[in-house]
C-alpha cells in the first residue's frame, strides 16, 4: 500500500496548479472591477474560470499519474536489483560453507580412509590377516561415514524450499532422516515458518539440518525433536534437542562457537538477524535454539513509500 504521507504529497501535486490557476483568475478579475476596468460579470468569469481549472486538473493528474508510474518501475527495478544481489550473497555465503564442511567433514574422513588403507597394506605384508581384518572392520565404519555424510549433503542440496514451503520440506527431510538413521525425530512447526522469505527459509532449512547431522555423528541419541513456534512480537523460535551423550561446548572466541560445525550455524542465523543459543552437558543431551524475526506479511519486499497497491 502507499504510504498515506506519499499519497497526500501526490494529491498536493494534483491540486495545486488548478487551485492556484482558478485563484488566481479570479483576484485578476476582482482587481480589474476594482480598477475601473471592465471584464464582465462574475459569471462569465466563472464560466471561463472552470473549464481552464479542469483542463489543468486533468493535465495535472495526469502528469503525476505519469510520474509515479516511472517512480514504481524505478523502485521495481532497484528492488530486483536489490534481491539478486542479496541471492549472489547468499550462493557465495552458502558455497564457502559448502567448502568448509567437505574439507572439515569428508576430505578428513577421506585422509583418515587412506591412512587406514596404508596401515592395512603393512598389516597383510607383514602375514598379520587378524589385524589386517580388524583394520577393514573399522575401514568399513569410515567409510559408510563419508556415505552418509554425502548423502546429507546431496539431500540438502536436492530440497526445493522455496516451492514446497519450509515446513513440507522439514517434514520429508525429518522423515527420511528417521528412516536412514533409526532415530526418531518428530517436527512441530507453526505456519509462522512458512512466512519467511525464499532465502531466509533455506538458511533455516540447512541449519536444522546441520543440527540433526550433529545428532546422527555425535550424539548418540535415542531420540529428537525440532520445533518452529512463532510468538506476538513476530519472532520464531527454532528449537533442535536431543536426548544424547551431550558436549562441555568450548568457550566461544570472537562471538563464535568452534565445535561440531556450530560456527556455521551461528553465521547462518546471524545473517537472518536472529539470535543463536547452544545448551548441553554430558549425558543430559543438547539443545539447539535460534530466535529469527518473522515478517508479518510481503511488505518486508517492498518499502512504505512509492510501493503499489498490494495484489
């Protein structure tokens, strides 16, 4: 909706040159009579007076109409402008984590699976089967560790957020990673979850889904929950807990949590403008909490002036 100042200003712009055109006729007219000069009657005055006074009202309104027209296509386009610069932001953000949590994750994994295969070969040169298989035994863990850590990330990565809407997606990632893991993990979410936009959504996506993975790897779990609830003051309250091993978390440095990719989590829900919370002890299992603002309706795309009426 347009600003009620900007639509008064607009309005002022309509009416004041057929106002100051008709008021101004007329005190040239009253001074004339005053004069000694003669310019007919008030009617014929007014007869003239008006039909100039609507061209100009018409030619005004038009004028203004024109100009508010290209006042809307330039905000569209700054505001395109705008998006598409917050989305490369966004990809450049999301591949640098990317990139951070196969090195961190798979290409250690990887390093460890090749060490490993090192230590095999030396095991079966030196006629010590026994050890060689129990080598292979724990070979066999690393590896589905590097399968299920990719899989995660091709899951991630294969979710549509923005078509589906955050909480369908949540359920069928929630409900596939029970299925995977044998670890029963129940969402409750409002439609509050759904209101944020594409790219807020998708942040929020990755970042429970990062909080189950810690789950899956380190926790040990027998079960867990995620919950989105929304409150009065328009903020959501995003919650992954756990009933695991649980963690002393390390001291933070410069505001960021190191451990168990907790730093990118923290950089997510602070590009969202939220706050970030991580509760654990041993054996009394962890609690993840993020508090993000929610709009409460489209206008966060658009600003209160210029913006066209709402479709």
């Amino acid at each position: 909706m347009t600003h009620p100042r900007l639509l008064l200003f607009k309005w002022l712009m309509v009416l004041i040159p057929p106002v100051t055109v008709a008021v101004g006729h007329i005190l040239l007219t009253v001074g004339h009579s005053l004069t000694g000069h003669t310019v007919g009657s008030l009617a014929e005055t007014l007869l003239v007076t008006l039909p100039m006074t609507l061209l100009v009202l018409v030619l005004s309104y038009l004028f203004v109409e024109t100009l508010f027209g290209v006042l809307r296509r330039l905000q569209a386009e700054a505001l395109a402008r705008e998006q598409d610069i917050l989305t490369m932001n966004a990809v450049m953000r999301e591949r640098e984590r990317l990139s951070r949590e196969l090195h961190d994750g798979v290409a250690q994994l990887v390093a460890h699976l090749l060490l490993r295969l090192d230590t095999i070969k030396e095991l079966v040169e030196s006629d010590r089967p026994r050890d060689a298989g129990a080598e292979l035994e724990r070979l066999h863990g690393v590896a589905h560790e590097i399968y299920d850590d990719i899989g995660e990330s091709i899951a991630g990565l294969r979710t549509n957020v923005t078509e589906r809407g955050l909480v369908r997606a949540l359920q069928d990632y929630v409900d596939q990673f029970e299925e995977r893991h044998r670890i029963p993990t129940s969402l409750r979410a409002d439609a509050a979850a759904d209101r944020l936009p594409p790219l807020a959504a998708l942040q929020l996506f990755r970042l429970i889904q990062e909080a189950l993975t810690n789950v899956r790897k380190h926790a040990a779990a027998h079960e867990a929950t995620v919950t989105l609830t929304s409150d009065e003051s328009g903020q959501l309250h995003v919650v992954i807990a756990d009933d695991g091993l649980g963690f002393l978390p390390i001291p933070q440095t410069n505001g960021k949590a190191r451990p168990l990719g907790l730093m990118s989590m923290r950089e997510r829900v602070e590009d969202l403008g939220g706050t970030f919370q991580v509760t654990s002890r041993p054996g009394s299992g962890t609690r993840v909490a993020a508090t993000i603002p929610v709009p409460r309706a489209r206008k966060e795309a658009e600003p209160a002036a210029l913006a066209p009426p709402a479709r």
